[in-house]
C-alpha cells in the first residue's frame, strides 16, 4: 500500500503519484482509497474505490496518474487519470461518511506500533514479490520472441521454464516464506533473464 497522505499533514493538501497497470492489455483500474497506518491495505479502513474504465490497449506498466486532495474542510477528493486519452474518475469522501472516528484511529496508531515490525516484514516480502513477478514478466515476454526461442536449446528451456513455475508458486502460497528464500531465487531469475535471454534477444 502507498501512503500519499501522511497523518498530521497540514491541510488543505495536493498529492499526486503514479501507479501503474498489472496486466497486459489492462483496460480499466479499481482505485481503492484507504485510512490507516498498516502496510498491509487490509488492515485499514476503506474509505470507498472507483473504477477507471477505457484505458487504452498496452503492456503491463501503463501510467496512470492519481491525485489526492484534501481541502480546508477535511474532504477527500481522490481522482485517477489516463494521460494519453483523457479519461478520468473521481471519488469524493467527507468528513461524515465512511470515516473513522477519533477514538477508532487511536486504536488504529496503537495498533500500527504493536506490529510495525511484522509490517515491516510484510512490505519487504511484498517489494521481492512483485520484483520476483515483475522478472517472471520479463522473460516470459522474451521467450514469446521467435529469435529468442529458436536459439534456446531444450535443457534451456526446460531450465528456465522450472525457475519460472518455481517463482509462481513463491509469488502464489499464502505462507510466508523466509525473505532470503524469495531474494535468490529472485537474484537467479535475474541471472537467467541477463546471461541467457538478454544476450540473445
């Protein structure tokens, strides 16, 4: 989960950031809005989501810009936007709705200290996750160009279709694994993609 908007920040405040498409040929985005102090989005308030429909046919990665405001009375106004068409999508939350109450968000900051350490484990092990994904990606992508294909031989293939399931089933099981376990297979992956598809591609 991304933080725009620390607690106690001075308001009325702006805050832009950027995320990004997860699939191939994405063409909407559910923008979910939460208060909290947890990483995990889960273990926050949800605030409200929206959908951002209309986003053009690209690969994974595609920008989209979202901005965070919160004027002088404590209104919310969370708006998402696709640079390259115009489309845009906003959500509205007041002080009234959905919000928690001053007594919910001090159990919520207590609560964030009892645990900072395990979410502080628990982003980690999101950050090796998606880079472990992100790889998978990569050569995935790679291995669907015919040059490149051509020019693996079998125990080749066969070698970095075993490193590749491995890395799904890593990204995939619900219990944690040690962080040094998903760091070299990632570190691995990385080699593969580098010293034998990179070269050839």
């Amino acid at each position: 989960m991304i933080v725009l908007i620390p607690r106690n920040t001075t308001i009325p405040v702006k805050k832009t950031d950027q995320c990004t498409t997860a699939t191939d040929k994405q063409s909407s985005a559910l923008i979910r809005v939460y208060e909290g102090e947890r990483t995990r989005a889960s273990d926050n308030n949800l605030l409200g989501y929206f959908r951002l429909s209309g986003l053009p046919s690209a690969l994974r990665g595609h920008p989209i810009e979202v901005c965070f405001a919160v004027d002088e009375n404590g209104i919310l106004t969370v708006a998402a936007k696709e640079v390259s068409t115009g489309n845009t999508n906003e959500i509205i939350i007041t002080n009234y709705r959905e919000r928690l109450s001053a007594e919910e968000i001090k159990k919520l900051i207590q609560e964030a200290e009892n645990y900072r350490a395990e979410d502080e484990k628990f982003q980690q092990m999101a950050q090796v996750k998606n880079a472990l994904d992100l790889c998978v990606y990569k050569i995935e992508t790679a291995l669907k160009k015919q040059n490149i294909k051509l020019k693996l031989s079998t125990l080749e293939k066969k070698k970095i279709q075993a490193a590749i399931t491995k890395a799904r089933n890593l990204i995939g099981e619900n219990h944690q694994h040690e962080l040094d376990v998903l760091e070299d297979h990632l570190k691995e992956l990385q080699s593969m993609f580098e010293n034998t598809l990179a070269n050839i591609g």
